[in-house]
C-alpha cells in the first residue's frame, strides 16, 4: 500500500431533527418541541491513498454529504476521528462557504483565506478565478442573487483553481448548462492527473465515477456496505438501486 492521504476511523455522526411545530405555538402552550435523533454516519472506517479518486455513492439520504463535511472539518463527529494526515482540504459544495450578502469577488478572498492560502496568493489566482467562472459582471453582485448554475461555477472555479491536496466534490459537477460541465469535467481529469492530489466525490452519475474514479465507497442509511473497485462494486450497488 501507498502513502495514506486520509483515514477514517470508526466515524458516527448524529443529529436532532425537530418534528414541524411553530415557534409561536410552542411558546404559547410553554410545550417543549420535540426531537427526533437521526443516525446519520454509522461506524465508517476507510482509507485512501494519496493520489487515489474515491467515489462515494448511495440513495438520497444515506449520510455521504454530512460524512463528506465531518472530513472537511464542517461537522463534528460524535465519535471516531479523521486523519487527513497533515494535507490541505477543500470542499466543493452548493450551499457551503459562502456569505450570501457578499459578493462573488468577496467569497473568493473568504473562501481562499478559509482554504489557508495568503492575501497574496488568493490576488494572484483571483482573475483566473473569475475567468474560468464565466461569470462576467455577476461577480460583483451578492452571491446571494446566483441561481444555482453560478453558484456551481463559483464554487468550482475556487476549488479548482486554489489547488489543495485533497478536494472533496459533492454533486457539483451535476449542476449548470453543458458547456461549463464539459469544461468542469476536463478541469477534473487535469486536476486528478497529478498523482499527489487525492479527490472524493460525491455523486449520483455513474458515468462520472466511471470516468474519473479509481475506488468506490457505498454508504446506505449511514452504513459503509462496500469499498473496493469501480469493478466490485458499482455493479452490486446498481442492482442494488434497481
């Protein structure tokens, strides 16, 4: 086995989920609102070599996106642990590390600074950011007024460009017109064929993982079912899903 880029012990994560009741009926009738804990990571454990492309898939609701964000450093597991072995991490996500008051041009400074590069650093990749984004004049206007293509975009282009050891993709590549997906996509062989940079995405198209992934994690209902090969184990999960 190679040199490890990032592992995964014994990794639970759960979360309260409060049944539909209104604030203002609950302080009316002085009636606690109720919680459901919902077991969202059960005992995960992998490891993945630098270099690797880890694709993780599952039905909706099976715990990879919030497994994905415990490993990025968004959510803390209730126990087991994350070991990313002294890499730098990103994560490529709609709805994550952006300030929607901000505008497209501010969340790249926020999201380099986040990611640890420098001031100088981020100015220097800023316009290549921008460029490749096709944003055009939206850039300077609140990301909060992005559908969700230019969102996609945005967060991409940061990603892609600010370059980490590891980077983490949930569904991004699934989002926006043909044209910028074709791009993403080639942006993503360039990327991975450097063999020191370990990717895990996240997704629901096989024929992305085909394409771009070398080792597969199946997650259903929080439990690691099987990690292996795109041999063993795409076609089981596809029957599965069938």
């Amino acid at each position: 086995m190679g040199e490890i880029a990032l592992e995964v012990k014994d990794l639970y994560i759960t979360y309260n989920c409060m049944k539909n009741y209104s604030i203002k009926k609950s302080l009316l009738r002085l009636k606690k609102v109720e919680k459901n804990r919902i077991e969202a990571v059960k005992g995960v454990s992998f490891s993945l070599e630098k270099g690797k492309i880890l694709g993780i898939v599952g039905k909706n609701g099976s715990g990879k996106s919030t497994m994905l964000k415990s490993i990025a450093g968004i959510f803390a597991p209730d126990s087991g642990t994350v070991d990313l072995h002294g890499n730098t991490i990103s994560l490529m996500s709609i709805g994550v590390g952006f300030s929607n008051e901000l505008t497209g041009r501010e969340n790249i400074a926020l999201s380099g600074m986040l990611l640890g590069f420098s001031a100088e650093q981020i100015k220097d990749k800023t316009e290549e950011i921008i460029r490749f984004s096709e944003l055009g004049k939206f850039i300077d206007m609140p990301v909060r007024t992005y559908s969700s293509g230019m969102h996609s975009k945005l967060a991409f282009s940061i990603t892609a460009i600010l370059e980490t050891d590891i980077m983490l993709i949930d569904e991004v590549l699934s989002v926006g017109d043909a044209k910028f997906k074709k791009k993403s996509l080639n942006k993503m062989k360039e990327l991975i064929s450097d063999t020191n940079r370990t990717v895990v995405i996240v997704s629901h198209s096989m024929d992305t993982l085909k394409k771009l992934c070398d080792t597969i994690l199946w997650i259903n209902d929080g439990e690691m079912m099987m990690y292996g090969s795109i041999e063993d184990v795409l076609p089981k999960y596809e029957e599965f899903m069938s």
